[in-house]
C-alpha cells in the first residue's frame, strides 16, 4: 500500500503535514458471512497536535467493509422485504393507537392498545434492526470482480500490550471512485 500523498491539519502554528509511513493491507473474510473487511494500516512517523488532541505516533488502520456483489444483492432484497413488513406492521400499530384514542369504552381501548403493542412487536420480528449494516447501492463501489467496498469506514488505533490491547476510535473515512 503507497501513501500517495500525505495528510495535513491546521494548527496555531498553520499547516501541517502528517507523514505515514510502511502501509499494508489485508482483507478478512471469515466462513459464511456476509460481509468481510479491508483493513489498511499504516505507520504515523509523528505526533500531529492540534489545541488540546493529540494523535500518538504509531500504528492507525482504517478499515471498510466488503462485500461480494451476490451476497449484498441477496442482503439488500431481504432488507427492502423487512422494510416493508416494518412499514405495514407500523400503520397497523398507529391505527390500533388512533382507535384507542378514539375510543371511551375502557373495554376496547384495552383490545386496542393489546393490537397495538402486537403490531410494535412484529415490529421488531422483521429483523430490520439487524440490517442496519446492510448498504445501498449507492453506498459501495466496485473493486475488483464481484467485489462492493462500502465507501465509508472507520479510522482507529490500538494502544496496549499485544493480547489485550484497546481499540480506539479515531473517526471515519470516505472513499471515492476515482473514474
């Protein structure tokens, strides 16, 4: 991995440069799942301090998930599929509430809020909440045949002893396609 250019910050003192060094990359996919990661690392020569944050010297690695083209078409169709259920089971809940609302007999505004709190639970039964990883189409850009990277990331660095060290997130990173 080559740094093409390095990165800059503004402090009190005006521009300054970020050098990094020494990149690598690898791409973790481990059996049957969905998605895998790229993860780029490389080597800040120097402390960058701006005001009162100051980024250590040592190893950062920015990490974007993958995907291949079959498996996120597949992701997404269940995804739109759960969406929709969401949506219907939604309107039935706010309608249960609308007729309770509506309601005086103590009876049936019981029946309703029951329906309603059934319709919120086959809310979370569509599984919507755990797609919430699951990007669009035009959130991914084609790297390779049948390969979809996510365009946005993460930046973090470990600091510790080897085996239990803590992970530390830095902020994100975007990717362009540069065609």
């Amino acid at each position: 991995l080559n740094v093409l250019q390095d990165g800059t910050y503004v402090n009190m003192n005006g521009l300054q440069n970020v050098e990094f060094s020494e990149g690598c990359w690898e791409m973790i996919w481990r059996d049957r799942a969905a998605a895998g990661l790229i993860v780029c690392g490389l080597k800040l020569n120097q402390d960058a301090r701006r005001n009162d944050m100051v980024l250590e010297k040592g190893n950062i690695y920015i990490t974007f998930p993958v995907w291949s083209k079959e498996g996120l078409q597949k992701r997404q169709f269940c995804k739109l599929e759960s969406q929709a259920k969401y949506k219907e089971f939604e309107m039935a809940r706010d309608d249960e509430l609308q007729k309770m609302a509506k309601s005086s007999n103590i009876l049936i505004k019981a029946l309703h809020y029951r329906n309603a709190v059934a319709a919120t639970e086959n809310m979370d039964n569509t599984g919507l909440h755990n797609m919430v990883d699951v990007p669009s189409g035009k959130d991914v850009i084609e790297i390779g045949a049948g390969l979809q990277l996510v365009q946005t990331g993460t930046v973090w660095c470990k600091s510790g002893p080897f085996r239990s060290y803590h992970q530390k997130l830095l902020g994100s990173a975007a990717v362009e396609n540069s065609k």
